[in-house]
C-alpha cells in the first residue's frame, strides 16, 4: 500500500480521513500516525534558494555546483557551529589540526563542507542562510529575483 498523507485543516479533509481509513481491509494491518504538522521548508525554502543559485552563477560565471559549496563554506558552516555544539567542535579540531598538517586539514575541511547539507537545517536555519545569501550577493552588486509570498516565507519575515 502506497503511503498516504492527510492534512487536517478542516471538516472535509477530516472527513476524507474516516472515509479513507473505513474502506481499509482487515489485512494487511495498517499504521496510523498523528503529528503536529510543520511547513516542509523544502518546497519553498529551497525553490528560492536554487532559483537564486541559478540566477547568481548566470551573473557570477560560476557553476551551480561551486557557489553551492562557497556558500556552505561561508555562511551556512557558520550557522551550523553557532547551534550544533558537535560540528563546532569538529569544525575546531580541523582548525587545530590545521597547525600540524595543512594538508591534510584542507582536505578534511572541504570533505565536511561536502557533507554539509542544507537540508539538515531547519527553517529558521535555513532562512538565515538564505537572508545572509541574499546580502552577500547584494555586496557583490547582485539582486536577487524573488516572487514576494515566497521570498518572505521563506526568509520568515512577517508582514
């Protein structure tokens, strides 16, 4: 059975849901879970942010692929070790490996910007990285395209 989700914001949709859990058979057996929802920053957050990569490497001559990783490197990275106490710490023991083996600290310090992810942020995360994108750009004389719902919900800025 393929996996089905129900938001509940009204009586119709709720209704849907009995509907829908009534018409199941006996087995197999089916699970059924209850949870507070929460906005996926995903969808919106993250249309933003590629539209704005794509815009920036037009204006930048660069490849998605780079800015990305700069990006991480630059202002996501931060964000990380300020609120995750154990990639502060990572980030820390690189710096200080970086006094014995350059080499070697580079090359772990570009791995972990590698396996940084936006994705692991969360929505207030990820909005201060896409508010901090945003003046880096403007910094460098770029302005960045935004349709206005989608720009302040994703940089969570209210109205």
């Amino acid at each position: 059975m393929k996996s089905k989700t129900f938001i509940l914001r009204d009586e119709k949709v709720i209704a849907h849901l009995i509907a829908f859990i009534n018409a199941q058979p006996k087995e197999p057996v089916i699970e059924v879970v209850v949870r507070k929802y929460k906005k996926k920053r995903e969808i919106i957050q993250n249309s933003l942010y590629w539209r704005w990569i794509t815009h920036a490497c037009e204006e930048l001559g660069m490849l998605k692929e780079d800015l990305h990783f700069d990006l991480k490197r630059r202002l996501l990275c931060p964000i990380y070790m300020r609120d995750d106490p154990e990639y502060n710490e990572m980030i820390i023991m690189v710096k200080r490996l970086n006094h014995y083996q350059k080499e070697a600290a580079e090359l772990l310090g570009r791995k972990i910007v590698k396996l940084t992810s936006t994705t692991t942020a969360n929505v207030k995360q990820f909005a201060e990285y896409l508010r901090e994108f945003e003046r880096d750009m403007a910094g460098n004389g770029i302005v960045l395209p935004h349709k206005e719902d989608e720009y302040y919900d994703s940089l969570m800025i209210k109205r």
